[in-house]
C-alpha cells in the first residue's frame, strides 16, 4: 500500500501563529517522547516511521510549503508539488500520476490518501492498512474510514450507512456535513460515523479518470499540463460519483487539532514563550513567538496567541470563531521558515509620493546552510551582520563576513551567504515592488557556488 499525505491549508483557524505560508500542521507546540517541541507533521511522520510505513508514503503540497517540509522531515521524503493551488482532486490526480510514472506502482495496488496532520496514535495508521483487505474482499470502488463518534458534534462530516447489515464494516449510502447537534444525535443511532478524510482505492482508478480527460499519466507531463485539470475538490470529482463505497470504523482516538480550543487540550505546557500567567488564570494557555514578554492576570478559560503575525486574545469556546473574523484581512506572512532558517518582519513602510517601498526583516540562518546564488530585479538589499561569521558571494566572488559588516546588495547583483556559525542579520529591501516572486536564482548549494565562483578572497 502506498499512502499520499495532503498537506495544505491556509492557517487562518489558528491565526496569528499560523498564516498562508506556515499552516496549522507546521506549529510547533506539542512535545515529543524527548520532550522537544514538535509539529503535527513531524508527530505524524514519526508514527510512520515506528510502524514502518514511512518509507511508502509521499506528500503532495504546494510550492508555498516545500522548503518547510524539507525543513522538518529533511530532504529524503519525497513531495509531490502542485504547480498551483488547484483543490483536493487535481492534488490527488498529479501523486497518482507519480506513483504510476516515477516509482513503477502496479494500477492494482492501493493507495491511500489522508490528512498530514491527525492527532491520532499509532493504531489509526495500523487501521489504515485493513483498508487494503476490504477494497478486495468487497470490490468496492473505494473504502474509507471513519471514526465511531463520542459525543454529537456539529464540527465534522458524517459518514451515514445503508441498511445493510455487514460484518465489520459499512457500506455507504451517503455523506451529511455538520449537522446541527439534534440532527448528530440522530445520525449516530444509525451508526454513523464521523469523517475524518481518509479514503484508499486501487491506483488504476484514479488513473483511468487521467485517461478519460485526455491528461498525460506521466507525472513530469502532467505537471506541466496540471492547470488543465479540474479545479475541484475529489469528494466532489470522485466520492459523489463512486457508486460503490465502503467504510471501516476506527475506533480507538482521534482528534482533529484545527483550532485553539481543541490544539491546546493536547499541549503539555499552558505556556510557550515569554510572560506570565498567574496562578488564578485557570485552563488558560500562553503561546508567545515575540521578545516581549506577555502578563495574563486573572483571565481564564482564554488563549492568548502572540506572533509577527498579530495578537489573539480569545475565551477557548470562542476561539473557533476566528476564521469567520479574520475573513477578508489579509496581509503579507510577517514569519517564515524556511529550509536554510526562518526570517520575522520588522517593520514595512510604503511611499505612495515616490512609489517607494521599505521593508525591514531579521534572518536566521542556520548552521551550515547558505542562502542560493541569486538576484533581484525590483529591489536593493542592505545587510548588517549581528551575530555569526559566515561567507558572502557576489558576482563571483566570496569574502569572509563577520558581526558589524555590512554588505549593500544593488539590484540585479548575484549573491549568496553561508553561515559558518548561527547567524543573524537584518536587512533592508528597497524598491518598487517588495514581493517574493522576485527573484531569479542560479545556484542551490554552496558546493556548486564555490565551483562557479572565479575568486576567494578574506
């Protein structure tokens, strides 16, 4: 069995940590078995590992969460990369294509496809794997699972039984998104189950659906013909057209972690960061990414959320509430991580009288990793260094740099850094148009710069 990971999302449900280039999947606010802070997604891949399922298992996800992945998984996990938001079923559609074209997958094997980030344990993915066995004891044009429902909750899908009776497991007669809690009642005495997005099915199924749209089955081609897809979710393209499904019952824990009420019940500390809550701010739960230190005096049953990004100060129950808030504000990403760091905004000032914009950023560089050989063509950078010595390329040539330096970076000049010790630095952008599309890279690692640069110089 393979299985394909959907890695997405917006980040607005846990705003202001999460945004639209680190989603909720990438926090890291849960402990490990060392008691290290770690994401939904190194969790999740760590219980993939144990039960050995980690080497068969691939991520589908978008050009905006690649570096992240690579940052937390490492570089050996291989990534599906869509060329462009398109919805679930164009996502599904192109690691098919892979599975098939690049690692050889026989049009019978099954595949299995399931969010990146559930809180589960172990046995969920165990589960996973019966799924396997019922596609070919039922012929089944798919099989999902389903979890037996603990209370009736207004929060997730339903997976609703036909009237048949089978042994250990369901056939499905239809889906009905979050009903209201008298409706839920109702739903579980039929047996039904809530959804949790897991759904297998034999390879040459989603194959064929390429070959009916006239779509190339090698996964190169189809990537560069991925905007003719449809953009449209597969419970729409696939689940509502499959006239044959069926689904297991997982009944062991599981919990979907998409808004602060829900994330910080599995935290093992009420704070993170800087501040302090005292003693009477009971069940209330500090997360501050910020320098500055936080007080909570006397507020519980609250989160309190600092980032770049904002400041949430929310009651628990109500925290779900801040999508429906948030919508319509949109701003830049004011945090970032990315596979050689992370980068936080400092400050950004636009002049409408010149066309002029100026924003200021702290990076982080990490031991050992360099910044790609490349240009701008709308922007000048000025770097000051503050900590860390390190090697800086431009236009062929490196020079040592070290705290204090500064380095003025003119538009269309090649340049890259390496840290030789954890760097800090801050810089300036200058231009007409401070966005991230620009820029024109032409080396990736420092091996191939020092290759292709003419000197070397202290």
């Amino acid at each position: 069995m393979h299985l394909v990971l959907l890695s997405g999302g917006s980040g607005k449900r846990l705003w202001p940590l999460s945004n639209d280039a680190r989603s909720k999947q990438f926090l890291r606010v849960l402990e490990d078995r060392q008691d290290h802070l770690s994401s939904m997604v190194q969790r999740v891949f760590g219980q993939l590992n144990t039960i050995g399922l980690g080497g068969s298992t691939v991520v589908a996800t978008g050009k905006a969460q690649v570096e992240m992945l690579q940052d937390q998984l490492g570089t050996d996990v291989p990534l599906i990369v869509e060329p462009e938001r398109r919805d679930t079923f164009p996502a599904i559609a192109l690691a098919a294509a892979y599975l098939y074209s690049a690692r050889g997958a026989d049009l019978d094997e099954v595949v299995a496809v399931l969010p990146v980030d559930p809180y589960v344990e172990a046995a969920f993915f165990r589960r996973i794997l019966d799924l396997q066995t019922l596609l070919s004891d039922t012929g089944a044009d798919l099989a999902l699972m389903g979890v037996k429902p603990t209370y009736p909750s207004e929060k997730y899908g339903y997976i609703v039984p036909d009237k048949s009776v089978n042994e250990g497991y369901i056939k499905v007669d239809h889906f009905t998104e979050k009903p209201k809690e008298e409706r839920a009642k109702q739903l579980i005495e039929q047996s039904a189950l809530w959804n949790c997005g897991v759904f297998a099915f034999r390879l040459n199924y989603i194959i064929s659906k390429l070959e009916d749209l006239g779509l190339p089955l090698n996964y190169e081609e189809l990537s560069q013909q991925f905007s003719k897809l449809p953009k449209i979710s597969f419970d729409y393209a696939v689940v509502e057209k499959a006239k044959n499904i069926v689904a297991l019952p997982y009944e062991g824990f599981w919990k979907d972690l998409g808004t602060w009420n829900t994330l910080t019940e599995e935290m093992a500390t009420h704070q993170i960061g800087t501040g302090i809550i005292s003693k009477d701010s009971q069940n209330t739960h500090l997360i501050n990414e910020l320098d500055l230190p936080v007080t909570v005096l006397g507020v519980s049953n609250a989160v309190v959320a600092v980032s770049p990004d904002g400041i949430l100060v929310s009651d628990k129950e109500q925290s779900p509430r801040i999508k429906e808030v948030m919508n319509g504000f949109d701003q830049r990403p004011m945090y970032e991580e990315r596979h050689w760091g992370a980068y936080r905004v400092l400050d950004y000032t636009s002049y409408s009288k010149n066309n002029e914009e100026v924003l200021t950023k702290k990076i982080n560089i990490k031991l050992g990793r360099n910044l790609s050989y490349h240009c701008h063509h709308l922007r000048k950078e000025v770097w000051t260094i503050i900590k860390g010595r390190g090697r800086y390329a431009e236009n062929g040539v490196i020079r040592s740099i070290k705290p204090g330096d500064v380095v003025i970076v003119p538009a269309e000049t090649m340049h890259a850094i390496i840290a030789d010790e954890s760097m800090e630095l801050i810089e300036v952008q200058l231009g007409s148009q401070l966005i991230e599309e620009d820029i024109k890279r032409k080396y990736l690692t420092w091996e191939d710069i020092e290759k292709n640069c003419s000197s070397v110089r202290s």
